[in-house]
C-alpha cells in the first residue's frame, strides 16, 4: 500500500518536471525564431531604402 502511494505521489512531480524542460525548448526555440525575422526584417528596410536612395 506505501509502495502506490509513493508512486502516486512522485507520478505528478516528474510530469511537472518534464514538461518545464520542453517547455523551455520551445520558448527558446521561439526566441531564436523571433530574432532570425527581426533581423530579416531589418535587412529587407535597409535593402529597400538602399535601392531607393541609389536611385
């Protein structure tokens, strides 16, 4: 009997547990993302006033 209470008392924790760590690839996967199209975006601006100014 103390041996499924055990279990059923660490069963939550290492779910909990778990889903922090994916959760913190996926907000930092999301940060990278993030950055990747602010600088896209930023070198598209700098393109077009480039080609805009040369004219």
């Amino acid at each position: 009997m103390i041996k499924h209470l055990r279990i059923a008392c660490f069963a939550p924790l290492l779910s909990v547990m778990s889903g922090c760590g994916v959760m913190g690839d996926v907000f930092e996967t999301g940060m990278w993302t993030g950055i990747i199209i602010t600088v896209a975006i930023v070198a598209l601006i700098v393109f077009v006033l480039w080609k805009r100014r040369s004219k």
